[in-house]
C-alpha cells in the first residue's frame, strides 16, 4: 500500500475566524471550506506559541518551545536559540558572535518523513535561522528537506510581495511574468512539485509569508473586496490598519485559497488525490492591528485565545469523515507524534515529544479522552513586551480552564473557556483552590521543561 503524501500548508499570522468556514462573512475561501467540508475542521486547535519562530520550532521537532529552546521570534541577522542555562536574550537584543540556531541533533520533521523514504520540499517562510545575507548558513537544507524554493534571505516584515521579491531573495527570477505576485509564485512553485514527485510518497512544506504585515494584495482582488466592504481609498501595498473587514487581508487570503484549489485539482488530474493529506493552519493568532481573531480575546504576541488559537482543516482521504467539526483542543506539537504513528516511525526515546498522535481523533475514534483532557502549557518570556503588546507570561489549559500567569507583575487569571472563549471573566478570587492547582501544574512544567523567567520578574516559585 502507498504511504500517503503530505502537504503542509501553513499561512503566516492568519486570525483563528478568518476562513469561510469559520464564520468570516468578508472573506472567500471557498477551497479551504471544501477541504473542510471533505475532511475535519478543529475549532480549539492552538499553536505551540503566540508568535511565529517558537511556534515553527514546536511544528518541526514536536517539542514545546522550552524545551527546544526556541522561545521568542529569530532576529534576521542571527541565527540563535535562548540557550538552556540561567539569563538568556533581551527581546530586542542579540550578542554579536552568537551562532545559536534550532539544534541540529533533532530529527526533525522532514528528516523523519526522509528516513521513510519520501522526498521533501519545502517552498517559502522557515525563519528558524539567520539568513545568507547576514552569513549564517543553517538554512532548511539542513533540516531534511531536499528542495528548497522561494525561502527568504533577509526578513519579509518590511513588505515584499511583489517581484523583484527585494526582502525575501532579490535574485528570484519571475516565472509568471510582470508584476508577478509572492502568494501565486508559491502556489505555482508547490504545484510543480507536485507534478514532479508525482510517482513516489513526498512531504511538501507551502510555508506561505501572507498574511504577515506589511500587507500587500493583487490589486484586482482588493477592488472586490474593498466593494464589498464597502470601502474606498484603500492602498494596494499597506499595513492597512482595518482590523474588521479588512480588503487587503482578504486579498491576500483569497490569493492562498487559490493555491488549495490548484492543488488538490492537480493531485486529482494526476489520479493521487486519495493518495494524499493536506492540513492548512497557521502559524499563530493573528495581528490585531490587521485583524481580528473572530470573537477570540487578543491575537499575535499574547497568551489569550487570539494569539493562541489558530484555524486548522485536516483532509486525510479514507480516515477523516467528511463534514466532521470538533471542539477537542489540539496542538501543533501533535503533528510530530502524528505522523510517525501514520508511517510507521519509532520516535527515539531521546527525542522526547510533548504532542501526542491525533491519529484516534482524525479516525472518529470514540474514545478520545487521552487527547481531550490533557494538559497544555505555554511559555512566552519576555524581557520586555513585546512591540504588538504581548506579555511575558505563561498559562496552561485543563479540560474547560485556562490560566494565565503574567510574570511582568505576577497577576493570575483563570477562565472557563466552556463558559467564557472570549475570556472575558477572570475567575481567580472566584475559584481559587483550582487556580492554585494551574499554578503548581505550570510551575512544574516549567522546572521539566528547563524553562526561564526573566530576572526580576514574578515566577511561580
């Protein structure tokens, strides 16, 4: 039998009620809802981190950002990792020698699906080392993945997704001729692999910039969406600072739905759409100056539900029932224990793993409490807030409860996510024997992970 191909398609700082799907009334994704209509679509599935670096780091190695040692986003000109002794790294500062990266004795991903024989690709962001430009030379070739296309040099933050693409490689050559759009050039690139791997088992990692700030979309698209939004006098290349019904976003999302479509259409020409997974989730929540993140509490840089909380659809052909929604929470660590389980790959016992396999849950397993009622946990320290408003801060979650603890000033806040997703209603003076059950919880997992509070703030003890 035909071990299943992979694709992994992953947008860039996409608000957890973006999609059609999920309730988006200015936004059309109609192939992102049809992979959900033909598959399983997650309503509590979280990033392992509130912004993008950590949150990669936890996809590619299933391990919690502590533990991998990846806890805030990786500064362009180094490529480094917040090392597991006492101090670490300033949010904004970075010695100048340093040559830290994420650790090169993990199997990761890729290599995982390498030593069982598939080809890997990766196409886009990997923003888990320094770049060329600055001289480092970690990049994602190192990682496992044989072909790597359209990965960036210096860093995206500034704008650049139109050609000559100046902030991700400058020596990128068009190939779909004037003016030709980043999000497209991924979606044709990732159809071309496709096409070329067509006879043996392959993972292929769409790591898409959009919908990172600067936003940019095609001008046509923003016209649509600014008509139907009501709205005039919108830049074709800005931040764009609308957070409800924002054109550009939509543009720029409308651009990575087509790429699912011109997938899955190819996959199925080619007669292997059934041979095939495809997932589409996000890195983390999203910016709250862009969007927001449906009726979720904050966004990108914050332990609340919006910078958590990501929108996940799963299509795994002969497993998934069609049409299938579910409120049990999951993590994108969970890939990583996951996918092993599918392929058959015994996870080393020195590479310890904080995900667990989904797989029961994708089957329609009844029994599924083992993935439901587990705990988890957050780590996001932070010398300083971070430039969105982010905290330091870690929380944890168990059945129906959230905890928050902000080591800036060492205040608690307990929700019930059951009763309160928007998180709205802090429970701590209300509940306070089952806040102190969280606090002991995550001081614990903390000391496991060999996580750090930043020097002078208020830790668990």
């Amino acid at each position: 039998m035909r071990k299943p191909n992979v694709i992994f398609i992953l947008a860039d700082d996409l608000g957890w009620g973006e999609p059609g799907c999920y309730g988006n009334r200015l936004n059309e994704t109609p192939n992102i809802d049809a992979l959900a209509a033909s598959g399983i679509r997650f309503t509590s599935a979280y990033a392992s981190s509130t912004v993008c670096s950590p949150s990669r780091a936890g996809l590619m190695t299933g391990q919690t950002p502590p533990r991998n040692g990846i806890t805030d986003y990786l500064r362009p000109d180094a490529e480094w990792f917040i090392p597991l002794t006492e101090g670490g790294f300033s949010d904004n500062e970075l010695p100048e020698d340093t040559d830290y990266h994420l650790d090169r004795e993990l199997v990761t991903l890729p290599q995982m699906f390498k030593k069982c024989g598939y080809a890997t690709g990766m196409i886009g962001k990997w923003h888990l080392s320094g770049y060329d430009e600055n001289g480092v030379k970690h990049g994602p070739e190192k990682y496992g993945f044989d072909d790597v296309l359209i990965s960036e040099q210096v860093g995206i933050g500034g704008g650049s997704y139109f050609h000559p693409y100046d902030r991700v490689d400058p020596h990128i050559a068009t190939a779909l001729g004037e003016n030709e759009f980043l999000v497209d050039r991924m979606n044709h690139e990732a159809n071309e692999y496709i096409k070329k791997h067509k006879d043996q088992p392959f993972f292929l990692y769409l790591s898409h910039y959009a919908v990172h700030t600067h936003l940019a979309g095609k001008k046509e698209y923003i016209d649509y969406f600014s008509r139907k939004a009501r709205l005039t006098n919108i830049s074709y290349a800005a931040k764009a600072e609308l957070p409800e019904e924002n054109p550009v976003l939509a543009a720029m999302l409308k651009s990575i739905d087509d790429g699912v479509g011109l997938i899955r259409e190819t996959l199925k020409d080619l007669g292997i759409e059934r041979d095939t997974i495809i997932i589409f989730t996000s890195d983390n929540g999203g910016e709250t100056r862009v969007t927001v993140n449906g009726h979720l509490r904050d966004g990108k840089s914050s332990t609340y539900e919006g910078g958590l909380r990501v929108s996940l659809v799963m299509d795994y052909p002969g497993v998934t029932s069609p049409g299938t929604v579910t409120d049990v929470p999951t993590i994108n660590l969970d890939f990583y224990s996951t996918f092993a389980e599918i392929l058959g790959y015994d996870i080393p016992k020195e590479h310890i793993t904080d995900g667990v396999s989904i797989l029961p849950l994708l089957r329609g397993d009844r029994d599924v409490d083992a993935i439901s009622q587990r705990l988890f946990s957050w780590h996001y320290p932070l010398d300083e807030p971070h430039f969105l408003g982010g905290r330091s801060s870690a929380a944890n979650r168990k059945s129906d409860y959230k905890y928050i603890r902000f080591f800036d000033d060492g205040s608690d806040e307990l929700y019930n996510l059951r009763e309160d997703e928007s998180e709205k209603n802090n429970l701590v003076d209300r509940f306070p024997e089952r806040t102190q059950e969280h606090q002991v919880l995550l001081r614990n997992w903390i000391r496991e992970v060999k996580g750090i509070v930043p020097e002078g703030q208020h830790g668990l003890g």
